[in-house]
C-alpha cells in the first residue's frame, strides 16, 4: 500500500471509529440514569442529592465521548 492509499482509508475509518467509540458513553449514561431511577423509586427524599451525582456520573460518560471525538481528528503519520 502505498501512502495516498493509507491516507485515503484513515480518512473514511475515522468517521466510523467515532460511531463505534460512541457505543460504551451512550451505555454508560443509560446504566446511570437507569440506576438513579431505581434508587429515587426506592428513597424518594434523596432525589436532589441522587439527580446531582448523577449529572456528575454522566458528565463523566461523555467526556469518553469527547475524547473520541478528538481522536477522531488526529492525523496518522505518513
């Protein structure tokens, strides 16, 4: 393979490596708010402290998303 060719396959991969780089974030945000509504069903006088943490916990889900998003960007050697 020469290296437009490499260049021009890295180029489409990118794309398609964030889609599937986007699978474990939206799963990690679901087990998140899913658990936090169980617990709210469970102990309703905590929901203030419960919804806090887990904006927290989803906040840091998708920054494995952003990271995704700036791999995405960054060049392969040629």
């Amino acid at each position: 393979m020469d290296t437009n060719t490499v260049a021009a396959v890295s180029g489409s991969i990118a794309p398609l490596a964030y889609g599937v780089a986007t699978i474990g974030p939206a799963i990690g945000v679901g087990i998140v708010v899913g658990k936090t509504v169980e617990s709210v069903a469970r102990q309703p006088e905590l929901q203030g402290r419960l919804t806090g943490l887990m904006f927290l916990g989803i906040a840091f889900t998708e920054a494995l998303a952003f990271i995704a998003i700036a791999v995405a960007f960054i060049p392969f050697p040629s």
